[in-house]
C-alpha cells in the first residue's frame, strides 16, 4: 500500500503539488490563495471576560479552603504531637523498666541458675555418691 492509499484511507486527501508553494525559506502548506479573515465572533470577548471571572471565583474559593485547610492541620499537628509526645513517654518508660528488669536478671536470677546448673552437675559425680552413701 502506497502513502498515498494510506493517507487516502485515514481520510486525508491527496493533494496536487501544487498545494507546496515555496515562500521563502519555509514551504507554505496548502496554499488554496487568499482571502479576508473572517471577522471574530463578539461573543469571544464576553466568554473571556466570564473565564476570567470564573478564574477569579475559582482562585477565591481556593484560598478560602486552604484557609480551612490551615486550621484543621493545626489542630492534626496538636494532636500529632500529643500523641507523639505519649508514646515517647511510655517507650521511655518500658526502656526503664527493661533495663531494672535485665540488671535483677543479671545479677539475681543469672548467679542462681549458674549455682543451679553446678550442682546439677555435680549431682551424679562419683565423689558425690560416696558422699550420699556415708
């Protein structure tokens, strides 16, 4: 299939040579001649000044749902920082309480379970049965 087939198939026309016109430097694209531009529609100024104003409104209403924004983010970050505020409390606290608990296992639990351990041990040495027997 050819280009120009193709182009034909996606409903683009074949066009004459003479629709690329040199003009200049640049090629001018479909040169079908002259003309006057039409004259605008005078309802184009009036939509522009009713985007405009709709524009407006728009930025309006944005700034006073970021004012809302604000306040509610404050009383987020208060309660953020309250709760922050706890759970660094009570992890110091558990951290307190973790390192009493390991010093009495260390220095309470640890020498009995070694004494323990020993005599268990020792417990079915022969020296130990002599003793038991005398």
């Amino acid at each position: 299939m050819t280009t120009t087939q193709q182009l034909a198939n996606l409903g683009i026309p074949d066009l004459p040579l003479e629709a690329f016109q040199p003009d200049g430097r640049r090629l001018r694209l479909y040169k079908k001649g002259g003309g006057a531009a039409p004259t605008p529609d005078p309802n184009v100024g009036k939509a522009a000044l009713e985007e405009m104003q709709t524009g407006r409104d728009w930025l309006a209403f944005a700034k006073d749902q970021f004012a809302a924004g604000n306040v509610r983010q404050e009383e987020l970050d208060n309660l953020t920082q309250r709760v922050t505020d706890q759970q660094m409390a009570a992890q110091d606290e558990n951290m307190a309480n973790a390192r009493e608990d390991r010093a009495r296992y260390q220095g309470v639990f640890q020498p009995l379970q070694d004494k323990f351990i020993q005599q268990a041990n020792e417990y079915g040495t022969q020296g130990k049965q002599d003793e038991m027997a005398a």
